[in-house]
C-alpha cells in the first residue's frame, strides 16, 4: 500500500509541477522550507516527550491559539511544535507561536520522508486541525502506536460527497485516527459514514468561538485610524475578499457615494491572499478611484489628511492587520462569500459587535453561519443587488445594525468552550484526566 501511494503521489507531483513553478516565479509561493517538507526536522528541546500540531493554513493556524496556549499551560513538561502548509499559515504560525514553539513546514506524505520526519520529532501526540489526515503520516503513527487527533473537525458538503466516492479508501485512512473532536453533530455523523470508528467521534464544538476575541478595542485600531486619517466618518470594510468580490464591492460603494446620505462612506478592502494585493490596488484605480495602500502609509508613519485621500478606497494590503480594520468598522462585509470560494472566518467580526454581512457561498462555515442567521446575528445576501439594498438599511438605520451586531456577539459568546472540551480529550490519551 505504501509504495503505491508514493507512486501515485510522484506522478501528482509531475503533474502539478508546472503550477509550483508558475507560483513560485509569479506570486513568489514555495521558496521555502523545502528541506523541512523533506522531513528534515528540529526540536529545541528534544529531551523533553512532544506533541505535534498540525495546521494547513491560516485558518486553521489562526483556530489553534487557544488550543496551543491550553496545552503549553496544561502540559508544560511537553514540548510543543507546530507544522504548517501553506506560507500564508507558515507566516502566521510564526507570528503566534515561534517565539515558545517550533514552527515547520509539514513534510510531504511519502512514506521515506514521514519516516525520516517521525524520527527527528519523536511525536508522543499527533494534533491534527480540522480534517489534514494523510495516509502514510496516519499509517506510520499507528505503527509506532503515536495517537493521532482530529481536533476542531469538519467535513464541509463538497468534501463529503468526495470522500463517499472513496469511501473503501477513506475507511481505511481514518479507522487508523485514534479519536475525532468534531465541531457539531452533523460533522461527527459525516466522520462516522466515511469511516472513523463511532465510539471514537467526539462533539466538542468549534475552537474558532474560543480564539474570537469579544472586545471592543483591538490593539493598534487607533494607530492605524490615525494613521489612515479615518475621524467620525463610517468605515465599511469588505475582509478576506477573492477574486470576482472587489469589483462588486467597488460598484456597490460607487452607487452608495452618489447619494449625499453616504457622503462621508469609506471603505477599505483588505483580500484575503497577499499574491492578489496588486491586482486589487489596480482595480481599484481602474474604477475610478484615488488608492491608498496601507503598506504605504504604514512604512512611513504618516497621516493622510489631504482632501483627495479622504475620498480614497483603502486597499489593505498588509498582513496581521484585517482584527484592526473590523475594529473601526461600521458595517463589514466578510468575503469569500458573494463567489463559490467557501467563505471566510465571520466569526471575529461578529465577536468585535460589528454588524456582519456575507454572501450565500460559505459551505466551509455552515455551523457558524447556521448559527448566527438561526438568532438574526448576521445578514445573507445573495448578490450585488442585495448587497447594496441591505448597506442602505444599515447605514440608514443604525438601530437595526446595532440589533445585528448585539445578537451576533451573543452567538459567539453563547459557543465557547471547545477549548476546555478538547483538552479534556486530549488528557485522557497522554494518561491526564482532569
């Protein structure tokens, strides 16, 4: 089994190939860690018994706050390391947690590399977020008895129908996981039909309600306000935009300012993939606009008072930045949404009070966004034209945005708690039950 999965695995990789290289000269992906993908891997305190987590992108890496700080408290006299996917996540991870944890690029699935990967990180704990599980990395643990965890579990709709198609082959995968923290019930029963063994499938909700910060002040907000020359005027933001989504925005905000009631409307659009950051600033000045990029102004810490900038668009084309951008806003509309793209995390403008808008693309939240519609704590729209009708009411009613966003922080706060459950499960596999 393992020498066919490596076969099939080199003839993916000839095949993709010609994309590696296409991003790597293009959006400059994949410069990297190559030596880490091959397994070559250290610990800083490899005397110590480890737990490694695994997290593809930002997403998922951006979910494990919690989970890695309860664990560093918890279990102290473990070292903690953290694998990453992509370099959007790399990057994250490495803000989070290189200052107390390795932080590495998860090795490729060959079983030669997992072997050499196994041996230099010497796992007691396999953490892996949401649904990243490997063939070879799961075969490998079960021989070498290393538990392996789902924590965070979710298997969106188009997942699903893809692992039913294989569902010999998946049953085989994930009868190997050792336990499953899935995220609602639905998640569980989806991980239970493709194949984890049911006694092993645990509901413990989602972790991402936990690392959403109910607050009403961000660090840095006011920094970047000043720094941006945003005073009493109302901020719209469109976060964690892709692509197809900034144009919309653009024609909805052009088609508010013609009215005198939106006069004093800005709006700032911060894309989701840091590659798309030109492209976006292009567009933007294409639709007739004056642009101010944030990176800009940013470096060179100055305010941007002039006339001809205060009716400027906003591209926010940093990273780490998007929490202090909601922070200021007076409506947002999360991206990812208004195209078939799955969606972005909605649950840290809502946690900030903020009223919350989305579009009906959003198969990689359905809980969350069940949740928050099921109490009125957001707000679906199904296009441009929805789109521009519910800014009007929001702007024009700021009593009804204010209803919003009150409920969808009450959603928020009424869901925490994955943290405490996990790591209640995760203790009774390393033999620390509370």
């Amino acid at each position: 089994m393992r020498f066919v999965l490596d076969v099939l695995y080199v003839l993916a990789a000839l095949i993709y190939s010609p994309v590696v290289v296409y991003r790597t000269v293009r959006h400059k992906r994949y410069r990297t860690g190559w030596a880490q993908r091959f397994g070559k891997i250290s610990r800083r305190s490899p005397a110590k018994r480890c737990i490694w987590l695994h997290a593809v992108s930002m997403g998922e890496v951006n979910a494990a706050k919690t989970i890695v700080a309860e664990l560093a408290r918890r279990f102290g006299d473990f070292e903690i390391v953290v694998s990453t996917t992509t370099d959007t996540g790399f990057a994250r991870a490495i803000t989070l947690f290189s200052k107390d944890h390795e932080v590495f690029y998860f090795p490729f699935d060959f079983s030669r590399v997992m072997r050499r990967a196994f041996d230099n990180i010497q796992p007691a704990i396999c953490l892996l977020m949401e649904l990243e599980v490997w063939p070879n990395f799961v075969g490998l643990a079960q021989r070498r008895n290393v538990p392996v965890v789902v924590i965070n579990g979710r298997i969106s709709d188009r997942g699903f129908s893809r692992y039913r198609r294989i569902r010999p082959f998946a049953r085989r995968v994930f009868r190997k996981v050792s336990l499953v923290l899935a995220q609602t019930d639905e998640y569980a029963e989806r991980f239970r039909a493709i194949g984890a063994v049911a006694e092993k499938v645990v509901v413990t909700g989602s972790l991402k309600y936990d690392t959403a910060q109910i607050t009403d002040k961000v660090k840095g907000a006011d920094a970047l306000a000043a720094q941006l020359g945003l005073g009493g005027q109302r901020l719209w933001v469109a976060g964690a935009t892709g692509p197809g989504e900034e144009k919309i925005v653009l024609d909805v905000f052009a088609h508010l300012r013609q009215s005198d009631r939106f006069e004093d409307l800005r709006l700032a659009i911060v894309p989701r993939k840091p590659e798309r950051f030109d492209e976006v600033a292009q567009l933007i000045e294409q639709s007739g606009f004056h642009l101010i990029r944030y990176s800009e102004v940013k470096k060179e810490a100055t305010e941007t008072k002039e006339k001809s900038q205060m009716d400027a668009v906003i591209l926010g084309d940093t990273m780490g930045d998007l929490r202090k951008f909601y922070c200021l806003a007076t409506v947002i509309f999360v991206g990812r949404s208004l195209v078939p793209m799955g969606g972005s995390d909605m649950m840290e403008a809502a946690a900030l009070g903020k009223c919350t808008i989305f579009g009906p693309h959003t198969f990689n939240f359905k809980q969350t966004v069940d949740s928050l519609l099921a109490d009125e704590g957001a707000i679906l729209v199904k296009d441009q034209q929805e789109l521009l009708q519910v800014m009007q009411k929001c702007l024009l009613e700021p009593e009804y945005a204010d209803k919003i966003a009150r409920r969808g922080r009450e959603v928020i706060r009424k869901n925490q708690g994955a943290t405490a459950r996990s790591i209640e499960q995760i203790g009774r596999l390393l033999g620390r039950p509370q």
